[in-house]
C-alpha cells in the first residue's frame, strides 16, 4: 500500500540566477543581471536543515550556474552531513579539482549538462572552449570518485 508522503521527497535549491554561460535557450533573463554573492549562507543552512528535520531525503543544488558560489561546497558538505542525499547541476565549465576534493565524499551525483557535439555545445553555451571545458570537469569527477550523470 502507498501512503502520501507529508513532504516532498527531494527538493530543488535554485541557488543562484547567475551564470557564466549565456545559453541560447536559457528562460533566465536576467541571469547576467545579479551580483555574484547574493545568499544569505545561515538563512539557506537553516532552509537546508529545516527541510532534513521535515524529511525531505535529497536537495538537488541548481541555479543558474551554482558554482559561481565560493561557498557551494560548503551548503554541499552540510546538507550530506544531515543526512540527505545531495546533487549538483551544473553547466560543467567551472569543474575544478579544489571543487572536486572539497566535495568529494559528499555528494552522490554531479549532473552536467552537455548539449550535442563540440561545436554545437560551444555555440548554444557561448563560452569560448566550453565543450572542453566540461569533458576536463567530467575527467576530474573520475579521478575524484564523483559519479555524474549527463544532463
């Protein structure tokens, strides 16, 4: 038998509008419009916390482009240490392997969104390389032990 559940049983956390990527099919206007560091890290922790208190089994971090955020390992690590299962969209272009150690261990899955081949992805995402950009990510998710999924 199935029982309705009294919360939802993932949440996503859109964390930010800003992006780096300028992606022709985008529905965020005004993701180029916002400073950089505009949460409030305590308010989005006490959301975080909130939301594992209440059930909630998995936060999927996503925006705009999340890692523009110095501090996502961070919302990354303490969300995993709450117990919840933790994901990441990102556009993949800014993978690095300080990111990649600081969230190793505490995210289940990296979804990266690739959009066709070389040339159409570079096109479609407007940044100069970002194809290569986003296999480099990828080859240091494996080396880190992050899986990761194609979004």
């Amino acid at each position: 038998m199935f029982h309705a559940l009294r919360v939802p049983a993932k949440i996503n956390f859109d964390s930010t509008f800003k992006c780096n990527a300028s992606c022709a099919f985008c529905d965020i206007p005004d993701r180029h419009s916002h400073p950089l560091e505009r949460m409030d890290y305590e308010k989005a922790k006490r959301v975080i916390e909130r939301a594992a208190a209440e059930g909630v089994l998995k936060i999927n971090f996503f925006g705009g482009e999340p890692l523009l955020l110095k501090r996502m390992p961070e919302l990354v690590r303490f969300a995993h240490n709450l117990g919840l299962r933790t994901s990441l969209i990102t556009n993949g272009t800014l993978l690095s392997e300080q990111l990649c150690r600081d969230i190793s261990g505490f995210i289940d899955v990296v979804g990266v969104s690739v959009h066709g081949s070389e040339l159409a992805h570079n096109r479609l995402l407007g940044v100069a390389n970002a194809y290569a950009k986003v296999v480099r990510g990828m080859a240091l998710l494996d080396n880190y032990g992050i899986r990761y999924g194609l979004n």
